[in-house]
C-alpha cells in the first residue's frame, strides 16, 4: 500500500505543537537509551515521522540537533547530526515515493543507517585531517555500527506496525 505525503506545507499553531512533541519524544528516547552502546530509537522514531508527517520531520530532526547542542554543547558532531538526520528524513521519504511500505523495508533503512552512521560521521574528519583520519576515525568504530545497524533493524522491525499506528491515529484525531 502506497502512502501519500502531501508536498504542499502548511503551517498552524497545531503544527508547531507536533514538531515540539516530535522533538521531545526524539530527546526523551535518545536520553532513555544513552546508557546502551549505540542502542537508539532516534533512526526509528524519524523514520515513522518523515512518514506520518512528511516533510515537517526534518524540523523536527533540525530541532533535535538544537536540543542536542543545550544540552551536550557544540563539537564536531553537531555538523555530523545537521545531514546525518536530515538525510534519514530524506532517504525514508524517497523509500516512501517508490511505494514501499513495510515494516522489512524501513528496517533494511534503519539498518543500513546504523552500519553506516560511522562513514557518514567521518566525512569532517577529511577535512579537518585527510584521508588517513577520516578512514581511522571510521575504522575504529565499526564494532559501534555493527551495534548501531542490527539493533536499528531489529528495533524497527518490532515496532515498525504499533507505533506507526499509534502515531496516525494521534494525527488523525488532531
């Protein structure tokens, strides 16, 4: 079944509330889970926003990199999350056009984000210190990704159909 997102964008107070509540429930769930070595539910929670809410979920991501950066303060990783989690917004709504939608298809997309997390991370370090410390910087964190991916897909898989769900109808009532 193909799901349609709206390319028109219109803006009401109901709106504004939404982003705030994806943006919350994005920094609440990263929070809960930051004891967990690259265990998230970032990656799923903006796959099932980029489809519930179409383009509005990358503010949601781009307010996310705001809270990020109050409470952790600035770094190099702040450029990392400014097209790391736009571009997840960007390939699930891609993924969306081409008609997929099923719970194997955004895990293979929350999977294969999570395996490369590290090499879309690294691409700074080119330029800060070359080739050579990009290629080690994603080098030593592979054993993360490996993390990251499998439990990104095993993480969307299960709870792909329930929050989806839960999420439309919580649209739908508003």
């Amino acid at each position: 079944m193909r799901r349609q997102v709206s390319s028109k964008t219109s803006w009401k107070a109901r709106d504004i509330v939404v982003i705030g509540v994806m943006t919350a429930t994005l920094e609440a769930a990263k929070t809960a889970l930051a004891v967990l070595p690259n265990i998230e539910l970032v990656t799923f929670l903006l796959i099932i926003y980029a489809l519930a809410f179409g383009k509005k979920a990358y503010v949601a991501a781009f307010a996310f990199v705001g809270v990020e950066c109050l409470v952790w303060g600035m770094n190099i990783w702040v450029i990392n999350y400014l097209y790391v989690w736009p571009l997840l917004v960007f390939v699930t709504l891609a993924v969306n056009r081409r008609g997929c939608w099923s719970a194997w298809a955004y895990a293979v997309v929350g999977g294969a984000f999570g395996l490369g997390f590290g090499a879309l991370c690294s691409i700074p370090y080119l330029f800060i210190g070359g080739p050579v410390m990009m290629a080690s910087w994603w080098v030593a964190g592979i054993p993360f990704d490996l993390i990251h991916g499998v439990s990104n897909f095993v993480l969307c898989l299960v709870l792909f159909k329930p929050v989806l769900g839960i999420v439309e109808k919580c649209r739908s009532a508003s």
